[in-house]
C-alpha cells in the first residue's frame, strides 16, 4: 500500500482506495472527526457487492453514504460486519437498515446478543452467525476468515482476515488515539505505539488474550493491518506490531492481587 494516498486523496470527504485487486477492492470511508477517538470504516466493494466493516456511529451515517456513493450505488451494500457492540463499532446498522432491510449482519452470538438492542420495536435483521459460519467466500472467489478474538477487548469481538490481499481487520486491536492522525502510519512505530499505548492500556484485558489472539497467526501471512482506530500498519511495521502485542502489558495484567488474608472479612 502506498504512502502517496495520504495526500493523494482530501480525507475530509473522499472514498480512499486503499488495495486494488481488479474486481475486489477495499476501501476506507472513515471519518475524519477532529476528535482523538475518529472511526476507520472499511468498504469491501467485490464486483457487485459491497460489505461495510465496522459501520460506525448514527452520527457519522452520512458522511459514510456520501463516500460510498463515490464507488458504488448504495444497493450493492447486502452485508455489515460487526466486530462487537460498542456504539463506535456498529450503532450504524440501524441506519442501513433502515435503507435496506435486506442487509445481512455478520457477528459473534455473544455481539448478536447485545446489537439486538440498537432495533426498535423488536425489529429483526438477517443474522450471520460467525461462529457456524467462520468463512465467507465472495463472488470474486476471495475468501475472509472470522477470526474470534475473545476479550480483544470485547468477550465476543471477531477480527477478519482477507486471504485474497492478506489484510487483516483488526478492530480495537492495534487501535490508537492521537489528535494528529494519518490514515496510513508513516512516523516511526515506536511514535505509534505511545498512540496505542492510550487505547490499549485500559481496553484490552490482558497479556494472555492478546497472546492467545496472535497464536491465529502462526501460519497466515498479515501484511496489511487496518484497526478501527488510528493508523493503518503497512507490511514494513506489522511484525512490530506483532511484537507490541506479544510483549503489552494491560488491562488486568496491572490488577494486583488480593490474598485470602485480606479477603478474610468474607467467609
Ligand atoms: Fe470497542
Ligand atoms: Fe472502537
């Protein structure tokens, strides 16, 4: 992936293709909010059907429209993934179904569970279950694994691996927090991982499910990361990356602990 699409594209309203691959393409049609927690989205455009992952807010509904208009016409739109619940992630889905009951929504049990609750009036949606479906095949014949990575940080988060370009969506995971932000990471990593560092220190559980998440990737090639928040890590930096979540140290791994003795006032 090249540099260049940091200024070759006006991130304030731009659909930015960011890998071609004839009649599959993934796109960002994120958002550009000057706040330091900015949503990535992520359109796979795949001859005539479109997939959002991660759709992001209510709020910031149109302004992904708007950029996927740019490649597409809207009705090509039939799936939504949703790597967890959290608001930031997935509260969207009710505006594109809104547009289009049709629309499939690929989860987790576990994340299907709690997005039931962004519908009204006990309005159903076509589910996916990711768990008795754990690899879907487009019709270019590329093919995306779900990849659960449990407490990364939410219990039923998944992450998506693209065997075709070798991409892997990440989510939360190597998300950052920065108010400067360039779509694709140019500065040095060791600038990133202050960056993730914020995020990671107080929404991933811990060292153990940050390693039990990386073992996924014994024998599958990352050559492209592209987290939900921050920057995205290009082939150069993603054994980094890799090392930085073998060797975090967060969430509950900070706990200290209690002794019986101390616990002693409960039988
Ligand atoms: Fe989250
Ligand atoms: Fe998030």
């Amino acid at each position: 992936m090249n540099k260049d699409i940091n200024t070759k594209y006006d991130l304030s309203k731009d659909a930015v293709l960011l890998i071609d691959k004839g009649h599959h393409k993934i796109y960002w049609v994120g958002t550009t909010s000057t706040e330091a927690l900015r949503s990535n989205i992520y359109l796979i455009k795949d001859r005539r059907e479109g997939m959002i992952i991660d759709c992001g807010s209510q709020g910031e509904f149109q302004e992904t429209v708007k950029r996927i208009k740019q490649v597409m016409p809207l009705s090509y739109v039939t799936k939504v993934f949703a790597n967890h619940q959290d608001p930031d992630v997935t509260s969207a889905m009710v505006d594109w179904l809104e547009l289009n009951p049709n629309i499939e929504i690929i989860a987790s049990p576990n994340t299907h569970t709690l997005i039931k609750h962004y519908m009204s009036d006990g309005k159903e949606y076509r589910y996916v279950n990711t768990e008795r479906n754990p690899t879907l095949t487009l019709d270019s014949g590329a093919v995306l694994e779900f990849i659960p990575s449990p407490f990364m940080h939410s219990p039923g988060s998944v992450s998506i691996y693209n065997r075709h370009t070798k991409t892997l969506f990440s989510g939360d995971i190597w998300a950052a927090i920065s108010l400067e932000w360039k779509l694709i990471l140019e500065d040095d990593f060791s600038e990133h991982i202050e960056h993730m560092d914020f995020f990671h220190k107080g929404y991933i559980a811990s060292n153990k499910a940050a390693r039990n998440f990386l073992i996924n990737f014994k024998e599958r090639e990352v050559t492209n990361i592209m987290p939900q928040h921050g920057s995205i890590i290009t082939q150069e930096n993603v054994k980094k990356a890799f090392a930085y979540l073998k060797n975090l140290k967060c969430g509950i791994d900070y706990f200290r602990d209690i002794s019986d003795e101390e616990l002693s006032f409960i039988e």
